[in-house]
C-alpha cells in the first residue's frame, strides 16, 4: 500500500440560470485558471489581481459523471479502507456549490446516484467477494454546519414534528494517547 496524503480535489457546478458564468479553464485535469477582469471584480472579491492558479489532485470540469467522481475520488480511498487504512471523503463549498448532489445524488435518476450511495453498493458488493477476512460494517453520519457537529442518525422522539426534533450534537475529544474521539456520534450496524 502507498503513502498517501490528503487529496483535493474541485468539481465545477453548473451556474444557475440567469447567473454570469464564471470564466475558467482546467489544465491538464490538475489546475484550474481563472481570470477576473478588473471591471467585474468588485463585486465578486475585493481584490487588484486579475489572475488566480489552483493546484487539485484532480479537476472536474460541468460534464463529469457522477460514476467518474466514485471512481477517481471514493473508490481508491474505499479500497484502502477495507485494507485496514483510515479513508475519509469530506464535501467542503459554500450553501448550492453541489456538496449534497456530489455527496448523495439527484433523486431523478438512477445515474445520478451520489458518493454515498454508490460506496455503501461497492462496500458491501466488495465485502460478500472477500473470504479471507471478517467484515463487520458500522455506519455513522455526521454533519458539521455553522462549526457545531450533529449526529444524524441519532434515535429521535418518532412522535415530534420534524422541525421540533433536537439531534444529538457531536464533540470531538482527545484521550490521554492523543487519539481522537467523536463523543455522541452513533455507529448503527448494517448488514
């Protein structure tokens, strides 16, 4: 198994219609370029420089599939997972960059079934083929949002109205070790 670091990736989302697009270019699936003309720039950032280079494992321009994306993106870290390394996929962007639709899909097609969905089929497909070794699967799910951590999947009052449902909050402790914990995160067995 190879060293790996952490890995960045960007996925560029279609612009909402009506909207200025933003000018761009991607080279070599690595580095996306941007050039913000002075004139346009005022009230989009508040800054002289016009040019702007940044550096990704890997560049996913509008076109790309959602099946690309679990591919390049999940799937190897999925597979170091189950070699007994730690993995974890983390969908950063401001509110309608695309995190929800690239992390669990669209709902209008089968195609556009997201990270989430597609790793637990690949998880399990890849479990039931490995005989030389015990699974047991655990699944959490946690949200971050305004800085405050929630368990989502925490047992919740069935007879509460959805917007009266309080979810457990999550804090992130450190032992005596220096190993770090998420106090008040479920793990749900599935099978």
């Amino acid at each position: 198994m190879k060293q790996q670091n952490i890995n960045v990736y960007v996925r560029v989302r279609p612009p909402p219609k009506n909207k200025q697009q933003c000018l761009y270019s991607i080279e070599n699936n690595k580095r996306m370029l941007f050039d913000v003309p002075k004139e346009h720039a005022s009230y989009l950032i508040n800054n002289t420089k016009e040019h702007f280079e940044f550096n990704f494992e890997n560049c996913f321009d509008q076109p790309t599939t959602q099946d690309s994306i679990f591919d390049t993106v999940a799937k190897p870290t999925l597979d170091s997972a189950l070699s007994g390394f730690n993995g974890t996929i983390f969908a950063y962007g401001q509110t309608g960059s695309g995190k929800t639709f690239t992390m669990t899909g669209g709902a209008g097609r089968f195609s556009d079934r997201g990270i989430i969905p597609r790793t637990l089929q690949y998880l399990f497909q890849t479990v039931k083929k490995r005989t030389d070794y015990t699974h047991q699967v655990h699944v959490s799910y946690l949200e971050i949002y305004n800085d405050n951590a929630y368990d989502l999947l925490s047992e919740t009052d069935e007879n509460k109205p959805s917007r009266d449902v309080q979810l457990n909050r999550v804090y992130l402790r450190e032992d005596s070790d220096g190993n770090l914990h998420l106090k008040n995160l479920s793990a749900h067995v599935a099978n």
